[in-house]
C-alpha cells in the first residue's frame, strides 16, 4: 500500500489513527484532577497510580518495623510509578542517610 494517495496527501491506516488516538487520550487521562476526601476535607490533586500507593504503603509499614533496607526497596519502587512526588524522594533519602549512618557503625 502507497503512502501517499494519488493526490499527494499522506495516508493514514485505520490502525495508525487508532493508534495516534489513544496515544492522545493517554496523555489527557493522566493530567485531570482527582478529588480525595483527606481528614474530613476535601483536597483536589493529580492522579496518582495506584501502585505507587501500595508501594509507598509497603515502605511505610517496613521503615515502622525498622527494616531501613525494605523502606527503601519499597520507597523506590513508588518512585517508578510517581517519581514527582516530593514525599516519596524525601522518604528514600531518609532511608539512604540511615541505612549509610547504620553501615558505617
């Protein structure tokens, strides 16, 4: 098949517009607002993943067991899902302080 119709204008395929389509869409999903409900208020935020969720979760429940090493696993797993969010690269630079504060005693 030509790329090109007779009258010189490229051609586009179905699958090609479909394509373009959802790479369009995609883009616009992941910037809408979300609205959570946080202590009894209503805080209106960017999507977040719900695996970054339940990796930053899992940190949280290792750094309280005292398991430095896990947090930071877990803390930088949630950052290949939200890698923007300040509270997680916070998280993993405590964790990198401590866990070298418990490596060099």
């Amino acid at each position: 098949m030509p790329l090109r119709r007779d009258d010189g204008s490229p051609r586009l395929n179905f699958f090609s517009s479909v394509a373009l389509s959802l790479v369009i869409l995609s883009g616009c999903a992941s910037s809408r607002p979300v609205t959570r409900i946080v202590d009894g208020r209503t805080v209106v935020g960017r999507y977040i993943a719900p695996e970054a969720y339940a990796a930053y979760l899992r940190g949280v429940i290792e750094e309280e067991s005292g398991h430095c090493d896990k947090a930071l696993v877990a803390y930088q797993e949630a950052a290949r899902f939200d890698g923007d969010d300040p509270e997680i690269q916070q998280r993993i630079a405590r964790m990198r302080a401590a866990y070298s504060c418990a490596a060099s005693k």
